[in-house]
C-alpha cells in the first residue's frame, strides 16, 4: 500500500498569529490587511523582517533583509515584535487539531507539520481529510495553511510550497514531470544558494534537469549530498514520519455530503458510521471519552452542535453511536444538511477505569469490538462494519 502523507503549512505564520492575538485583545487593526512586518530590534542592530504582510510582499519586501532596506521600500511600513509565547500557543493548537486525525504526526517546525494517514482514512480519501483539516483551522484558530498531499513526505512538502495562501495541492509520483521538474532547481528541498551555481555551471537548471542527470557523476562531485539531490529530483524519498509521546484531547470524524440530505434516518445512518470510526480510532489509542459530540452545518453554512458528559468513560461503538443518535434526535430542526460530525472530548487512560464485576454486558461489547478490531486491522477497515452501512456507500459515495 502507497503511503498516505499530509504536510501541513501554516500561512505567514508569524505575522498571522500576532494579527490574530491583537484582534482578540481588542484591536480594530488586522496588521495582515496593511505594509506590516514582524521584525526584530533595530535599535540592537538585529533589525532583520522575520514575517511580512501580503502587501508589504508586493512592495518588494523580503523575509530576512534588514529593516533599514525594508523601511526605504515603504516608509509606512509597521514594524511588531515577535512574541514566541503567541507562536508556541498557536503551534500548539495545531498540533492537538492534528493529532485528532492520526498518532503520526511530526512536528517538522513550529508551523509545519507532516502526518502519515496511511492506517487513519477509514472510509475517506486523503484530499477528505486535507479540506477538513483546512476548513477547521481557518473557522477554529482564524490563520490558514497550504498542505501538500503526497505518497512521501519530501513530495508532500513540495506540494505545499505551491501556489499559497489557504491551498490543497498534490504531488503523486506520476505528477512529478508536470509539477515539479518543470521548477527552478533553486526550489528543490535542501538545495541550498552555495550548491545552486555549481549546478548551474553543469547545466543543471531546472528539478528535471538534476533528475535527467547521472547519479555518479553528482555523487563525484558533492559526495553523498550529491546522491541524496538526484534522489530528491526524482521524488525518491524513504524517510518516515517521526511522531512525538504528545496525546490528543480529543477525536473526531466528519464528512461533507455529496448532496444535502433532510431525512433523519438517512443522517442516523452516516453518524453511526461517523462513530463507528470514532470508537475504533479511541481503541487503537487505549484511551475512554467522557464527551461525545455531534457537530452539523447546514446547507446555508450554518453551524450548531451538540453534546453529552457520560457518567461512565466509553470506547464502545454502540455506546458512542447510541449517544451520537439520541442528541442528533435532540438537536436536529429539519434543515437541509451539508456537513455532519462526531468527536469525543475529556479522555482519559482506559487503565484508569474499573468495570464492575457484574456488568457482564459491557463486558461482551468490547470482546465485540476487540474483535472487529482485530478483523480491520487484518484485513482493511471496510472488511466488517456495523449493518445497513454497506448499502450507504452506495447511496450517498460515503468515503
């Protein structure tokens, strides 16, 4: 099986999460909107752009010149400081978004991260996950981010250094001639400004002219970086996806519908297969949820939810889509709906957790769930699954 590999890239990180922390602090200026900057201290000569605004950007401004060059190019220009508490924050709210859609997360940078969903679609194809992903951190944390969808994580990361801002893009292995060779060599990761003339002087011009070029002679001339170019010109790429001992707070899974649907049973139906995935993914994690949640936008982009605290943790998928089903009956008011969700919160340690002695029912349901657990992961997640959702793929594509 091809990887399935996400590389996620905060846009203009720096500058968005400082706009973002002045405007909940009460600020009527969003320094994303203006010739903004943030820059270190002039004053002790370390006055170099870390972050520049879209505008200053069309001003010629360059991330990493000195101030002094940046104010000549637009007198206007405002300068902020940087703060690492706010970029420690933010990256961090990322990072647990993540970390609800795979254990396999890296942080590659404290805006950028890779994550391996190889074992983690379920039902959804990988492009699902990404417009998710994108959705949630624009409307939850207010900043957008580019993500690259590749089979490694070299071309994952490719991808996402395409067209910006607030971009899905691809990078399989036969986009690789189209999309990437046609580059600059100076854009190929890890070739750095020392290596881009020597290239040069061999005729090496573009990512497809390094590709084309014989390994041995690279090799003979930079050495072992020499092989490691050819083999990034050609989207060759082993390197896995270094996940940190870092737990998620929550889990959840949605889906946009392919076309709005009204009827309730047809929804009863798609959140039960939400839950389903749900519950095997907080199994996998050995870990109880407090809090299911059932989160549904209409067809006119209107958002509500609603949600139960157990008194008694749960991993069980019957629980998880009995409680998803009673508070979709609660909360639903007939409206045509796009988007449906589920997610759990408030988990803990299932070593936490005493069973009762007696409660042989309980018992039973997870020796069920352990072995479809087990079924899944032997022989793919779609081998078994609860009844009446084989005829959903059908009618609605549920992927």
């Amino acid at each position: 099986m091809e990887r399935q590999i996400l590389h996620v890239d905060v846009n203009n990180a720096f500058l968005s999460w400082t706009a973002i922390s002045m405007l909940k602090k009460g600020s009527n200026l969003d320094i994303r909107t203006i010739p903004a900057i943030i820059g270190g201290d002039e004053s002790k000569r370390r006055g170099i752009v870390l972050a520049k605004s879209p505008i200053a950007k069309e001003l010629g401004i360059k991330t990493a010149e000195p101030i002094y060059f940046a104010k000549q190019k637009c007198p206007d220009l405002q300068i902020f400081p940087s703060d690492f508490t706010i970029y420690r924050h933010y990256s961090n709210l990322l990072y647990q978004l993540l970390l609800e859609y795979t254990e396999k997360v890296e942080r590659f940078s404290i805006d950028e991260c890779f994550l391996d969903m190889t074992d983690y679609l379920g039902n959804r194809t990988i492009f699902d996950v990404a417009k998710e992903i994108s959705q949630r951190v624009k409307k939850e944390f207010g900043f957008t981010v580019n993500i690259g969808i590749a089979t490694n994580k070299l071309l994952a990361k490719m991808a996402s250094d395409f067209q910006k801002p607030d971009k899905i893009h691809t990078l399989f292995p036969q986009e690789i001639p189209t999309k990437m060779w046609v580059l600059p060599v100076s854009e190929l990761f890890m070739v750095g400004k020392k290596t881009i003339p020597k290239l040069e002087r061999m005729g090496i011009r573009t990512i497809g002219d390094l590709a084309k070029q014989d390994k041995t002679i690279l090799i003979h001339k930079f050495g072992k970086f020499g092989k490691v170019m050819w083999e990034y010109a050609n989207g060759i790429d082993a390197s896995e996806v270094i996940s940190q001992e870092e737990e998620p707070k929550g889990i959840g899974n949605s889906i946009t519908l392919p076309k709005d649907i009204q009827n309730i049973e047809e929804l009863s139906e798609v959140l039960l297969a939400l839950a389903e995935q749900v519950a095997f993914r907080l199994r996998k994690q050995n870990k109880r949820a407090y809090v299911v949640n059932v989160q549904l936008k209409t067809k006119d982009f209107i958002s509500y939810s609603h949600q139960k605290k157990l008194e008694v943790p749960t991993d069980s998928t019957k629980t998880i889509g009995n409680v998803a089903k009673a508070l979709l009956q609660e909360s639903y008011k007939g409206e045509p709906i796009r988007l449906i969700g589920v997610r759990v919160d408030n988990l803990c340690s299932k070593k936490e957790i005493q069973l009762s002695l007696f409660d042989t029912n309980k018992e039973k349901q997870e020796k069920l769930d352990q072995t479809i657990d087990k079924l899944k992961e032997k022989y793919g997640y779609n081998t078994i699954t609860i009844a009446g959702k084989m005829n959903l793929n059908d009618r609605i594509r549920f992927k």
